[in-house]
C-alpha cells in the first residue's frame, strides 16, 4: 500500500511526495522482504553502484 499510492493526498501522507512513492519502492522492498544476509549484500550492492557512478562523474 505505501509503495503503489495512485491519489496525491494519500501519496503525500505515506511517502511525503505527491508524484508517487516510486523512490522508496526498492530500499522497501530490500528492507521488509528479504532475509538479513541478502539484505547486507543488497545494500553493499547498492552502494557499490552509487560510488561506481560517483566516480565517474569526478
């Protein structure tokens, strides 16, 4: 329910934002589905992805 929000009030009461919860889909998704050893490397994964792109803008 807090990730698929169509109405704008409803969007803006779940997530703050009034365009739709989509930024906050995959963190969730990670967080309350899988177990606590994938959920590490998803995370590391995630960060390895934002310093990969990071470096190659600087």
């Amino acid at each position: 329910d807090a990730v698929g929000c169509v109405d704008p009030e409803e969007c803006e009461r779940v997530c703050g934002a009034a365009v739709g919860c989509s930024n906050i889909a995959y963190p969730k998704l990670v967080v309350e589905l899988m177990p606590s050893g994938l959920r590490g490397l998803m995370v590391a994964v995630m960060m390895a992805a934002l310093m990969s792109s990071l470096t190659s803008i600087f």
